[in-house]
C-alpha cells in the first residue's frame, strides 16, 4: 500500500501548515491541491474570464498544463489573494475542471518526487475522492470565527486592508458554496481522524497527527 496522508478542511483550518510541518518531518513530499484551482482561477481571471463558466474554467486548466513547465507556478504569491481564492471555489464547482485536475492529483501521490517516503495531498476532497484508499485520513476544522480572525491575520500582515466581518462574511459563503456544491462536497471521509484545530498550536497539531502517522505507517 502506497504511503498516502490525505488532508481536508476548510479554509484557514491550519491543514496547509500542518501538511508542510507533517511532510518535512516524515520526507514526504507535499502537493497543496487547492493551489491547483488557484491556480486555474489565476489564469482565467487574467484574461477577464468568469470563472463560473465552465468553457473559460477549461480554458484556465489548459493554460495551467502549459504553464507547468516553467518554475512551478504555484508558487506564484499571487495566487493567495482573496479574489482568487472566491475565483477558485467557483472553477472547482465544476465537474469537468475537478476531472482534469484529478489525474494530476493521483499521479503525485501514487508516484511522489525520487527521494521522497510517501505523499501527503491536502485540499477539499482528498480522502473522499483523490485518495480515497489512503491509509491515513485527517480532517482538520475550527471555528468559523477563529478562521476567519486566523485570515484576516494573514491578509493584513501582507499590507491589504481587511476587515473582521468582511472576512468573516466571504468565509462563511465560501464554506457553504464547498460545502453544498454537487460535485465533490467538502466534507469528512468517514474513516478519517478529525482534528478541531480552534486552540491547538501549530507544535502540538504536528505532534498530533505525527502520532496517528505512526499508528499508519509504523
């Protein structure tokens, strides 16, 4: 069996920090899948598209392919702002974007980077429909409230003027557009492991799913 951590939840969780503090410690290598829909947003939005519609979706995930080849684009710092985080929501909604995206996703977890001991994927439907076999499922969670002062946080440490309610209001909507949506809803898998991260330090929520990844792995 492949070594597979699959992580999901919301946004401002904490599951990206955790998935690079958990990668790091145990050589994994770490795909962050959200930044693939970031990603695809990024390109449709640069050339005025609406990422609603699924022709200008395709479009976004075609030049992202061909983009891939030059340093990674998803690392691009851009892709972190709030407009395209509300754009990638939207183009993952649709059924044919999250079919192009998925063979990429499986490809990287069945056969991580040379080197590396295994893969942890972290997004929103990771151990429900990427990886669904992995022998470790972590849902990681918190208060809407904590994650929405959690973002604002990080949004105003970047220099951009934010504020708590505005905030608060589009994580709400985005939780209900991920959690309500047709094609592969937000949700826990039913054999995960559910972490509520609302007062855990970033230290003790590796330490944590450190421990499951032992029970896991051996």
């Amino acid at each position: 069996m492949k070594n597979i951590i699959a992580i999901d939840g919301p946004a401002a969780s904490g599951k990206g920090t955790l998935s690079r503090n958990l990668a790091k410690e145990l050589n994994f290598a770490h795909m962050d899948t959200g930044a693939l829909y970031r990603a695809v947003a990024f390109e449709v939005l640069k050339q005025g598209k609406n990422p609603a519609n699924e022709g200008d979706a395709l479009y976004g995930c075609k030049a992202l392919k061909g983009n891939l080849h030059n340093a990674s684009p998803l690392s691009n710092p851009d892709l972190r702002t709030e407009e395209i985080g509300d754009a990638a929501s939207k183009v993952a909604s649709i059924q044919s974007v999250r079919d192009f995206l998925t063979d990429m996703q499986r490809d990287f977890a069945n056969s991580p980077p040379f080197g590396f001991n295994g893969a942890i994927l972290d997004g929103r439907d990771i151990g429900t429909i990427i990886c669904p076999n992995a022998p470790l499922k972590l849902y990681i969670t918190a208060k809407c409230e904590i994650r929405a002062n959690r973002r604002m946080k990080e949004l105003q440490s970047k220099g951009l003027s934010v504020t708590y309610e505005a905030v608060l209001e589009d994580m709400r909507a985005r939780d209900a557009r991920d959690s309500n949506r047709k094609v592969a809803p937000l949700k826990p898998a039913a054999d995960c492991v559910i972490i509520d991260s609302s007062n855990l330090s970033e230290a003790k929520m590796l330490e944590t799913a450190l421990t499951y990844a032992k029970k896991a792995f051996g």
